[in-house]
C-alpha cells in the first residue's frame, strides 16, 4: 500500500521532471526523494517515471496516475477543512419541519436569514403538522420545527418566533366584509371550519374567538389554501391567520374578529435538547439575532 507522502513525493517529480529541483520543492534531499518513488513503484507494480542521465520523463502509466494523484492530494487538503466546518456549524445539513400555514409568513425570511449566515448550510424542508414533527424531533428524523402549540415542554425546548392576528375571510362585497361593530352577526353564515384532528390548533383558537356553535359548519377541512379556495366559491367564512392575504386577490376580503383574536396565532421554534448537530446551534444563533418585527415583515406587508 501507498502513502499519501509517497504520492506528493511523485507529484513534485513528476511536475519537476527533476529529481534535484522536486528535492528542494519538499525540502528534502534526493536519496530519500528516489527511494520513496521506487516504494510507489513497487506498491503500484507499475514503472511511473523513466530516469536517465537527461532527465526524468513519465511513462504513459504514470501521466494517468498524476491525475489520479492530484485529485486524492487534493482530497486530503480538502477533508480537515469539511470537518471542521461540519463540526463548528458551518456546513452540513439541518432539517426543518414547518406546517403548511407557516409558508405563508416566516419561512421565507427566516430561510433567507440562514442562507445569508450560513451559505454553505444544506436546508432540507418537510411539511407536516405539529404532531408529526414532534415525532420527527424525538425520532431524530428533524433538527427543527415551526410548529403550533400546545407541545410537551419537558421535552422540547422552544421559542416564540412569530405572532399573528386570526382574521375573518369572506368573499369581496359580503355583508360583513364592512362590518365594523364589536360583535357582528355571525349565526346566518355558513362557517368553513378547521378540522378538529388535522387542524387542532386552528380549531381550538377558532372557538375561542368565534361564537361557533350558533353558526352552521359549511364544511371541515385541514388546510388553509382549501378555505381560502371554498371562501371565494361562496361556501362560506373562515377565520384564517392574516397571512393568509398572500394567497389571495380581489375576490377575498379580510375583516378583523374579536380583541381576543389579535396576535393570537403562534409559530413557535422547536427543537430536542438533546439534539447534537453543530449545524442547528448555528441555525439557533442566526434566529435569536433575528427579532421578531423581522420575522413578521411578510406578514405585516400583506
């Protein structure tokens, strides 16, 4: 077997083609420079280089293992540099669980905060709902989740990183697109309303700040792109975070609900303590200096 001194003492030779000047490129002299060739050789059991009183020339054999060689060397020089940026967090790979409604609001900028800190991080995202990242967190499966509350917090450590109203969407020049009183007349409209098992978190909040159960549910469903879809038809009203104006033209009109709706959609950062990644305490670092304005510019600007 080869060695890896042996092969940067062929590469000098056979770029030099010259025993006396590839000596002094190593910092060594010729004995010791012609025995490691003749180890490489004997390794090989190929002849890399014809010697004679003119020079040193390659043979066919060893122009094909110069370039062989230049790429290990340089593969060698290459692996101190990728393990230890893997293990300070500068590269490798972090795995994000968001649900479907936080693509609306911070994602994209909280991606863009991580790209611009941590451009050579591989970002791999999976949609899915709060109960199925804790799964992937405590599996091992996620480094990282954006998801809805309630979690187990002895568990999962967390943190807050975006607040948003839940607002009341209905088709453009419904009678309650306009209407600005405290406690509108809810009960003659047909309510599109989030499942109680796909959507927990958006059913709960729902009727918490909505008089739910004097109205008639038009339909159930899980996500918010479906409600969004069933408001302009003309199957009902929603309650839908107010990022949800991304989605929208000028046939879905936003009115707000009751003072308890305000800032009362939470996404929330989520991760294992236990969780050994470099990559994610470098994604952690980037969101704490990012403030939460930052992370709600999407969502304001709509």
């Amino acid at each position: 077997m080869f060695t890896i001194d042996q092969i940067r003492c062929y590469v000098a030779v056979a770029e030099e083609l010259h025993f006396g000047r590839a000596a002094e490129r190593l910092r060594m002299t010729q004995p010791p420079l012609s025995r490691q060739i003749q180890k490489l050789e004997r390794a090989l059991q190929v002849t890399l280089l014809e010697r004679d009183p003119r020079g040193v020339e390659m043979t066919t054999a060893g122009e094909a293992f110069l370039r062989e060689a230049r790429e290990i060397l340089s593969a060698v020089d290459r692996a101190p540099r990728a393990a230890r940026a893997i293990a300070s967090g500068q590269e490798g790979i972090v795995r994000i669980g968001f649900t479907a409604a936080a693509g609306f609001s911070v994602l994209g900028p909280l991606l863009t905060a991580i790209s611009t800190a941590l451009p050579r991080l591989d970002i791999d995202l999976t949609e899915a709902v709060t109960r199925d990242q804790t799964l992937g967190l405590s599996e091992g499966t996620l480094d990282l989740g954006l998801a809805r509350p309630p979690f187990d917090t002895s568990r999962f450590s967390s943190r807050l990183i975006h607040t948003e109203d839940l607002v009341l969407a209905v088709p453009s020049g419904h009678r309650l697109a306009d209407d600005t009183s405290p406690r509108p007349d809810w009960s003659r409209e047909g309510l599109i309303m989030h499942s109680p098992t796909t959507a927990a978190y958006f059913h709960d909040l729902t009727r918490r700040v909505m008089d739910v159960d004097s109205m008639r549910i038009a339909h159930t469903v899980s996500q918010v792109t479906t409600m969004i879809a069933l408001v302009r038809a003309g199957r009902g009203i929603a309650a839908v975070p107010a990022s949800a104006a991304v989605l929208c033209d000028e046939s879905i009109a936003f009115r707000p609900l009751s003072p308890a709706a305000r800032g009362a959609v939470e996404l929330h950062a989520l991760w294992s303590p236990t969780q050994r990644n470099p990559a994610l305490k470098r994604v952690l670092q980037v969101m704490a200096n990012l403030d939460h304005d930052s992370l709600s510019a999407s969502t304001d600007a709509t």
